[in-house]
C-alpha cells in the first residue's frame, strides 16, 4: 500500500535522526556475495542491521566496521512505521531493524527479494526522502514484469501478505535536487528481523 506524503509531517526529525545516526554509524557501501561493492551506501539502527559481506546476507546485531551495537531505532522512527503499518491494515508492528539507504546519482539497487528476515508474515514499511526516484517492483519471480512507481519526498510504502516476496529495485536517480538533501535520496525500511 502506497500512502503519499504519510512521513510529510515529521521530515525535520527524521532527517535529524538520520544525521545523528550516521555520525554513530557512518553509511558505508558494502560488497556482494558476488564480490561487487554496492552503490547504493548504507547503514542501520535498532538491534538487528542488515549487512552484506563477501560471504552472504545477514542481519547482525553490531556495526562491523565499528564492533559496537547499530545505533538505537529512535522515537520518532517506532511512531511512524508503527502507525504506517496500521494504516496498511497490520495492528502491532513493532520494527527491530531499520536499514537506511543514501543514493547518489548513479546509484541503483537491482532486482531483489527481502528474505533475511524471520517471519515474512511482518511487514515492511518502506520510507521514501530527498529525490524521487523509480521503484520497480515485480512478481515472485525474477523474470515477471516489473511495474513502476515514483516514490517522492515523503512517501510511505507498506509490504505484506502476498507481496511480501516480490522482487523489486530502484532505478537510478533522476530529476531535480532536493531543497534540503541536494542530489541525494534516502531510503528507511523498517523490519521485524529477528
Ligand atoms: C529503496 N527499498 O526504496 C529500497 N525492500 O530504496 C527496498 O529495497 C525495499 O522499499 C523491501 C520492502 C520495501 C522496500
Ligand atoms: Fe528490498
């Protein structure tokens, strides 16, 4: 379910929380099993964070390149996945993970399922900040056709039920700068991992 402009109303503490989270945890740009380095930088907070690694995908409780716990998820973040999701119909969701992504021109996220986390029956409720950008999002096969959708500044996706697995990926940017983040998208996705 796509809800526009849902996070419209709370984009100053968000972006201050995303500041703050990337002095503690600074956005990096992992590499693939595959051996390439992502371009799209990231990083998390909350008590699981997703990571790559040459050697898999996983979630994990501590920053790698720091050693010390991701940052804590905070208020505001809980507040808004949680009443994201219930706006999508999901009472309860209470998010452990919060995977930020930053991307520049140039960057781009490729066709994929999210399929690291415990109970796919939990949501994911996608936040969407800085410059628009193509979503992709197809079926539960990589070959099916993608459909696309522009996700703006403040835009708000919840995914469930039966299309929690489908593949999807952003293109990349394109348009104009953003007022307050320049040449820059970022990207929240808020899970319950573990
Ligand atoms: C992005 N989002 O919008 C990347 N995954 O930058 C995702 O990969 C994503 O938005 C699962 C569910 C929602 C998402
Ligand atoms: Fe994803």
């Amino acid at each position: 379910m796509l809800l526009r402009g849902f996070a419209l109303s709370m984009e100053a503490a968000l972006l201050h929380a995303v500041d703050e989270m990337c002095d503690q945890a600074p956005m990096r740009n992992m590499v693939t099993p595959g051996g390439h380095r992502m371009s799209v930088g990231m990083t998390n907070c909350g008590d699981l964070g997703w990571i790559s690694t040459p050697h898999g995908y996983r979630y994990a409780s501590k920053d790698p390149e720091s050693g010390n716990p991701w940052p804590a998820m905070p208020e505001c973040f809980l507040q808004l996945a949680a009443s994201a999701a219930q706006a999508a119909g999901f009472d309860g969701f209470r998010p452990d993970a919060c995977l930020i992504n930053c991307y520049e021109p140039g960057s781009r996220l490729t066709l994929h399922q999210d399929k690291n986390e415990r109970d796919f029956a939990q949501p994911i409720v996608s936040v969407s900040l800085g410059m628009s950008a193509v979503f992709q999002f197809g079926g539960l096969k990589r070959s099916a056709p993608c459909g696309k959708l522009l996700l703006e500044h403040g835009d708000v996706v919840v995914w469930g039920r039966e299309d929690r697995l489908r593949f999807h990926g952003v293109l990349p940017l394109k348009g104009e700068p953003h007022p307050r983040l320049g040449e820059r998208r970022i990207n929240l996705t808020f899970r319950k991992a573990g």
